[in-house]
C-alpha cells in the first residue's frame, strides 16, 4: 500500500510562505479535496486556498508509521525523536523552518532505516532542500504528480492504491529471475493475485477520465491520532 506524507504551499497572494503538512494514501485526490474542488478538504486549508503540493514523503512500511512521521513533522518540540535537534516551535508556520524540520527528521535514526524518498513539485523548494542536503541523504526527484504514477486494485471493493514503482517491486520480490517488468502479484491490501497487464489497462483508463477516482475516506479520527501520537512517546 502506498502511504505518504506532504507539504502544502499556500498560492494565495501574501501567503506563500505558508504551509501546511499531513499525510494520504491518494496524493492527487487530496490535493483536489484540500483547494475544494471535491469534498473531504481539512478545515484549516479553506483560507489559504489555492494550495500546492510541494513536496511528499513516501516509502512507509504502513499507515501508523506515515501518521507518526506526519504528527512529528507537524510538532517537533513534542516528539522525543527530536528533542537532540534544534528548537524549530518558533516561525513554524513557514516554508523554511517545515524544510529544515524534514532534513532533521530524514537523519534521525528512527526514520533513517525506512526506505524513505522525498518528491518535490516545485523547482524552488527542490533547490532550498540541495542546501540543506536532504537530496544528498534520500533519494529525490522532482515533476508533476500525475494520475499516472498511481494504480488501483482490479478486485471490486478493494481499496488498494499504490505508486506504481512500489507494487511493481512488490509484486517483482516474487518473482524469479531479473526482470524488470512484473507479470503478476499479490494485492498487499486483498491478497487476490493481480496481472500486470490488467493494472496498467485500468491506471490507462483512468487517465483518459473513463474510470473514476477510488472514494477514499481521507478523515483522521481522534482514536486514529491518539494511537499514533501514544506510538511516538513510547
């Protein structure tokens, strides 16, 4: 399953310096949600819209470890992963101060064993996040987030939604030999066994707009943060 935590910049005239973090398994649907364009938006995005997605983290091993990540990127002071770093409770607002709290947490022990890798949309923060050494520690790139880096399960009622070069390499840990190419795999969410083919057939349809998005259920419960903020103080 493909799990990730993101930055948002506001677009608003005076409020470029503003941001705001959190975390989904579905990139493009929340970006739509968060500048209401489609129902599900969090509250306090709705005065500094239009937003972009500047940068997003991925490579969680599940959705509890892209929560933790997200609730210490958004209160650094509290988390105890970070209480050696340096003090970033104030102008934590800004674009800066979020970029200098993700290069801290990338070199932390607890996030440094995960693959983790960091997408960037915008050249500007690409090139603030080569200062601070973040592209020099994981491995980066940068571009437009488009429909086609995204494939959904086949299986009706499944809700799987993957970046494609995660599935193809779960899929590929199966396989024998030295391919390059999946044939078939596992679903990580329904175990139903998928074709390669029939995945690329429907993540092609969608980006004709012939099939739409999966309805995902983007709200956070309070029972969802207290497991995870009970995780990050264990």
């Amino acid at each position: 399953m493909f799990y990730a935590c993101y930055l948002l910049q506001s677009q608003q005239g005076g409020q470029d310096g503003k941001c705001y973090i959190g975390s989904t398994p579905d990139p493009l649907r929340r970006i739509r949600q968060h500048n209401g364009e489609i129902q599900g938006g969090a509250y306090k995005t709705k005065m500094g819209r239009p937003w972009k997605m500047v940068a997003v983290v991925h490579g969680f091993p599940s959705r509890i470890g892209a929560l933790q990540f997200e609730w210490a990127w958004q209160k650094p002071w509290q988390s105890r992963h970070l209480s050696a770093c340096n003090d970033h409770s104030r102008g934590y607002f800004h674009l800066q101060t979020k970029l200098n709290v993700l290069a801290d947490m990338l070199c932390v022990p607890q996030w440094r064993r995960w693959p983790l890798r960091v997408h960037f949309t915008s050249q500007a923060v690409y090139d603030a996040s080569k200062l601070l050494g973040i592209t020099d520690r994981h491995g980066t790139s940068f571009g437009d987030i488009t429909i086609a880096s995204f494939v959904i399960c086949s299986t009706p009622r499944c809700s799987m939604i993957s970046h494609i070069e995660c599935i193809a390499h779960h899929f590929l840990r199966v396989e024998h030999g030295l391919q390059l190419v999946p044939v078939r795999g596992s679903c990580p969410a329904c175990e139903h066994v998928l074709e390669w083919g029939d995945l690329m057939q429907i993540q092609h349809l969608r980006e004709r707009e012939e099939v739409g998005y999966v309805d995902w259920d983007e709200g956070e419960t309070e029972k969802d943060k207290e497991v995870e903020r009970g995780s990050d103080s264990d």
